[in-house]
C-alpha cells in the first residue's frame, strides 16, 4: 500500500499521470479524487455562497458519486440551506460517469484502444463508446487553430473518394485543402466546396502568418499569395515533382494525403463518409499529439487557459456560453469536449503504458 502512496505522490510531483495513476485514482479514497481535480483546475477549489456572499463548506456526502458536496447553511435572520455539486460548471458536469471514468475513458480513446474493449473494461455500452468518440473526433476540428508565425508550409488540396464507376478521371467525394509546417507537425486541413483562389486564399490567412514562405504546385488559385504578403514558391508537378533549379517541391503534403487515405478507408469507407469532418479533425489532433504517451500538469495548465472563466479564477474549467455540438450529454460546449481531449497531453520520454498490461 505505501509503494503505490508513494508512487502516486511521485506522479503528482512531475505532474504526469498514466492509466494505473488513474484507476488508483478510481479505486482510492473520494477525497482524493476531489483533491487531485482541484490541483489540476478541474474543479472549482472553493465557492461563494449566492444567498450570504460567504465561502461555502465542502462536506462529505456518502449517497453521491463524488462523496462531497458544496454546503452553506444559516439559521436565524436569512437563513437558507444552499448546496452546490462539485462538478457544477466544469467539464464533468453533464456526465453520469464517476470522475476518473471520464479521465480513464479519454486515455483509452488516445491509446485508440477498441470499442469492445472499453465495453467491457468500463462496464459502458456500445452506443456510450460510439457517442464518446465521435464527440472527441469533432472536438479536434475546434482544437487546431493558428499558432505562431510559419516558417514554410506547403499547400495542397486532394480529393478524398473514388472514380465513378471505377474508371475515368472525375472523383466522387470530398475535397480537402490542406497545409503542414516542415520541421513540425503543425497542420491544417479544411473540406471545400471550391477551388476558385477565394475560397483557398482566406483559409490560407486564417491558419498561415502573413510573412510565412508558402511552397506549392501552379495552381492558379494560389497566385494571390504574394499580394497577401506570403513568400510564394511553386513547383510545376507537370515537368517536375522537385523544381531542378530552387529546389522547391511539395513532397511533404503529397505524402499526408497518402497517410490520411489510408487511415481513412483503415476505418471503414461508410463510416468515415458520414462523419469526414470529425475524422479529418482527429487525423491533426494525433499527427499534433498522437506520439505522447503520459498525461502532462502543463497540458492541463494550457487547457484551462482556453475555458471562459464564468465562476471566478478558482474555476478555470466552466463550460462555455455558446454551443455548436449537438449531442446526448445535452447542450454542452465543444469546449467541454475542447478540455477532455486537450487532457490527455503525454510525454513521449518516459514509459509507455498499456492498458491492457494492468
């Protein structure tokens, strides 16, 4: 018992977490549970009371799930009785799940550890598992946003589906505008209805610094580029897959688009079909973070930061006023969901840990 106190006291410490961290967390005292949420921000550390104005008293409550509850209780003159759960206003609010099962949930969809196997490992069923994940894939579009100045990018757009018919040059599907930063795995791709330099040239603003040399093939759309202020480099593909004199090529986003497809249609062709967007979302969020392997107190530091604060600076982690996902948890923001995948940050340093090797 002191070996795994000890060990989970040394997690804290580095602030990294892996799956046995979490089921210690699930099989442990409630109190800890409460404690290690409010550590990470998760969970508001204290509240006012709205009736007195005067800090709430977190008490132990044995018929809840969590074991504790936010109380303020006064007799005489304004006397009330008010108490507050202590998932109001954060990410475990709309959930039936026990705190550390959103947490494990979420560590098994990065490790993308089968639906049959969460069925059974978290007494769950299949409809739950499905919902869960299709809600981390959309989450992942909302999660990539432009970062700081790019130094090259290369552009490209790709069509996703097949001729029709099997045969001739026309493609039925989704067609997909896209960049990558060399020297990182920083990315960007959109589903277009066009090609035309309008549409291409404001998505290129949205998520490539002004200044940022752009390398791409001689597609008209992209001639713009330079009135834009972007360093703009071509490459013919018709004579040349690598440009003999500057040197400029593309070979870095024609290799994604190979690795995309083939993860795609690894998932089955109907079922990425019906939801292209949130898979494409979730193929950026792992070429980002996929290769991490252990939760990160910074991660969640830099996840807080992207949550409206309603209640106060002690609760980092309220849920949103706006909300574009529609889904069986009820009118929850994609940031709640913003916050469940940005959770799981892991350092790919340290020892990787299988959940089935528990």
């Amino acid at each position: 018992m002191s070996s795994r106190v000890d060990h989970r006291a040394a997690e804290m410490q580095a602030g990294l977490f892996d799956l046995s961290f979490l089921y210690g967390l699930k099989n442990g005292p409630k109190r800890d549970v409460i404690d290690f949420c409010m550590k990470m921000d998760l969970i508001a550390k204290e509240y006012v009371c709205p009736a007195c104005d005067e800090k709430m008293e977190l008490s132990e409550c044995s018929t809840l799930e969590d074991g504790f509850i936010w109380c303020c209780r006064k007799y005489g003159q304004n006397a009330h009785h008010i108490k507050r759960s202590v998932r109001k206003g954060s990410w475990f609010e709309c959930s039936h799940l026990s705190m550390p099962e959103v947490l494990i949930f979420t560590y098994l969809w990065v490790k993308k550890t089968s639906n049959e196997w969460i069925v059974d490992e978290m007494n769950v069923s299949e409809p739950t598992v499905v919902d869960w994940k299709s809600f981390c894939r959309e989450v992942c579009v909302d999660m990539i946003i432009r970062g700081s100045k790019k130094l090259v990018v290369e552009i490209d757009e790709s069509k996703f589906g097949k001729r029709k018919y099997h045969k001739g040059k026309r493609v039925e599907g989704k067609c997909v505008f896209g960049g990558i930063e060399r020297g990182s795995k920083e990315s960007f791709f959109c589903v277009v209805e066009d090609r035309t330099a309008e549409t291409l040239i404001e998505i290129t603003k949205k998520y490539v610094e002004p200044g940022t040399t752009v390398l791409s093939d001689c597609w008209k759309s992209y001639r713009p580029l330079t009135e834009e202020g972007y360093v703009h480099y071509t490459v013919n593909h018709s004579v040349n897959f690598k440009d003999p004199i500057t040197g400029v090529h593309t070979n870095g986003i024609e290799g994604t688009w190979s690795a995309i497809k083939a993860q795609f249609w690894s998932q089955g062709t109907k079922k990425v079909k019906d939801e292209f967007d949130s898979y494409l979302g979730e193929y950026m969020w792992r070429r980002l973070y996929g290769g991490q392997w252990r939760f990160s107190a910074q991660a969640l530091e830099a996840a807080a930061s992207c949550f409206e604060t309603l209640g106060g600076p002690q609760n980092l982690f309220n849920i949103h006023s706006s909300s574009k996902l529609v889904s069986n948890l009820r009118n929850c923001s994609p940031y709640f969901y913003f916050n469940l995948i940005s959770f799981i940050y892991f350092n790919s340093i340290h020892r990787k840990v299988s959940p089935f090797s528990l």
